[in-house]
C-alpha cells in the first residue's frame, strides 16, 4: 500500500496534534489538582493545621497560585510550629517565606528570612541565590556578586549563579558616559 504525500501530510498532523493534546491534558489535570488541593486546604481554614509541613505544602499551593500575602501568612505560622523540626525543614520554610515576601517587593523582609534560612542550613544554594536576588533588587551588587560567588564554590555548575556573576562582571565593567563635549554623533 502506497501513501501519498497528501496522506503522510495528514498523518504527520494528526500525530502532532494527538501529541499536543497529551501536552495539554497533561496541564489541565496538573493544574486541577492544584486546584483542588488549595480548595481542600481553605476549606479546612489556617487554623486547622497543626504541623508545619502542612502549613509549608499550603503555603507553597499559595505561591503557585501567586497568592503571596496569604502565603506569607501561612509560613509566618508554620516558623511557630517549626521548632522541633531539622534546621532543612526550617531553612526551607523560611527560604519560602523570604520568597513570598520578594515576590510582594519587600526585598529588606525577604533578606533577612533568606539570611536566616542560610543560617539554619549554611550550603543552602537555593536560599544563596535567592539572597543574592534579593540584593541585586537593592541595589547592592558588590554583595550580590559575593553570594553567587559563594554559591559557585558550593556548586561550581550552578547555572542561575553562572549567569548572573558574568551579568555582575559585565555591569561592573561598564563605566558611564562621560564624554559631554566631544563632536559628532
């Protein structure tokens, strides 16, 4: 049996669009859940939880959902009853509580919670990227440039801190324009 080009053209489409279609299923279902999760967890209201992992996963459903007040909130209570957890889990709590207070632009807020989640857990890359974040947000680069310096010597391969220390390096380099009087264009 011979296809004609008219029939592998239709072929060839039908395959793409079954293959999108498994794409967006795919994020339709992913994104229901999420959904139905953030639905289950306001339903049972804030003050149902009484651990600190729930509290992290609703907040961390609230940031998804760029809920970022009430995600900070959330973590605020889930430091409370973070206390007999292992410095990970409270370094990742507070690295997501200084996160929600970036994404509102209270960087000042958001450094001292990445600071502190660095202090419960020192080789902890992601909080380091995010102080770093936080500082270039603050104008101060120099200090930036040092923490994604720290983080390469932790991960010499981290691509977020490769990036930015050449776009540090490069800013550093640029000098303003001075040349007030010179002719021409």
């Amino acid at each position: 049996m011979e296809i004609s080009s008219f029939q592998s053209y239709l072929l060839i489409l039908f395959i793409l669009l079954v293959i999108i279609a498994v794409f967006v299923l795919r994020q339709f279902l992913k994104v229901r859940k999420e959904e139905l999760n953030l639905v289950e967890f306001e339903q049972k209201g804030i003050d149902a939880f009484e651990t600190a992992a729930e509290l992290y996963e609703f907040g961390s459903i609230q940031i998804k959902k760029r809920l970022y007040p009430q995600a900070t909130q959330t973590f605020l209570k889930a430091i409370k009853y973070a206390k007999d957890e292992p410095n990970e889990a409270k370094a990742i709590i507070k690295n997501a509580l200084g996160f929600s207070y970036a994404a509102q632009k209270e960087f000042q807020k958001a450094v001292n919670h990445y600071n502190s989640a660095i202090n419960s857990l020192p080789n902890y890359t992601v909080a380091l990227n995010n102080l770093a974040s936080a500082k270039q947000s603050l104008l101060q680069f120099e200090e930036a440039y040092q923490t994604y310096k720290k983080v390469l010597s932790i991960d010499p391969k981290n691509k977020t801190a490769l990036k930015k220390t050449k776009e540090l390096e490069k800013r550093s380099k640029l000098t303003p324009f001075s040349e007030i009087n010179s002719k021409g264009f």
